[in-house]
C-alpha cells in the first residue's frame, strides 16, 4: 500500500486536511473510546503535525510538540490510526517518524509521552521507558513513558 506522509506546521494545514485530522482524533479519542474530553487544547497551534494518507483518506496522525510547550522535554501526543488502518505496523511506523522528526528538529531533548497504559509494551519496544506509576487522564489509565535522546 502506498502512503503519502505530510509534516507540516499548523499554519500549513488546509481546511480539509485539518478537519481529516480533528474527525479522526474525535473518532478514536472521544467515540470509540467513549471519553469526553477537550481535544482542542490550544496545543495544535504551536505543534507539528504529521499525518498518514492513502488515495485521499487520513489513517494516521500524531504531534510534535517542542520542549516546554507541555512537559520539560519534546513531546509526541494525539497518537492516532484509524480502526481500518489498524494491523498493518503503520502505528509503528508513524511513532518512529515521530521520534525522528523531534530528534532531528531538537536534537538536546528525550522526548516525553502520555501513552494509553494498555499500548506500554508497544511504546516499550520503540525505545520509550515507563516513568512512575499508572494515573488516569480523562478516565482512561495512562503512564508517562520518556525516550532518551541516546537511544
């Protein structure tokens, strides 16, 4: 299958590809997990995005968001594939697209996560490490996971 990846800054998004984002987090995140919660935190503004497309249809998403904007280190959040995306390696392949832009673009920082305490094993096998214990965020259980700069 063929994937078209697009990195770009908030400002760069057209209306439609915005909106492809948005529907696919609020279809994940807020339908079917069945979690309400306030998705347009005013973090998009300020992040990069990366977003997975095949024949005009979103599949993947995530932001990069820099040191300070919402922990110490560079972050990734709003991971996300879409249900029939799901099985093909492409989370995997888009997490470490992730990781690779924030290392690039800050080289000096780990990069931090919120991940869904039940994905800690696949966060793991990509280099994360858990940092403390489980907390639930928007009634979901989480655990913040760090990925050295060294690794």
């Amino acid at each position: 299958m063929a994937y078209r990846w697009q990195t770009c800054e908030f400002a760069e998004l057209n209306t439609l590809e915005l909106y492809a984002a948005l529907r696919l987090r609020q279809a994940v995140f807020a339908v079917e997990q069945d979690c309400a919660y306030l998705d347009l935190d005013n973090l998009d503004q300020g992040a990069v995005h990366m977003l997975c497309w095949h024949e005009g249809e979103l599949l993947a998403y995530l932001r990069c968001l820099a040191p300070g904007t919402n922990f110490p280190e560079s972050a990734i959040g709003r991971i996300v594939v879409s249900q029939p995306a799901r099985g093909n390696e492409l989370g995997r392949e888009l997490v470490k697209r992730g990781i690779g832009h924030n290392l690039q673009r800050w080289p000096d920082q780990n990069i931090r996560i919120n991940a869904q305490a039940y994905l800690e094993d696949f966060y793991s096998q990509l280099g994360f490490v858990a940092e403390g214990g489980i907390f639930g965020e928007d009634g979901i259980p989480h655990i913040q996971m760090v990925y050295p700069r060294s690794a």
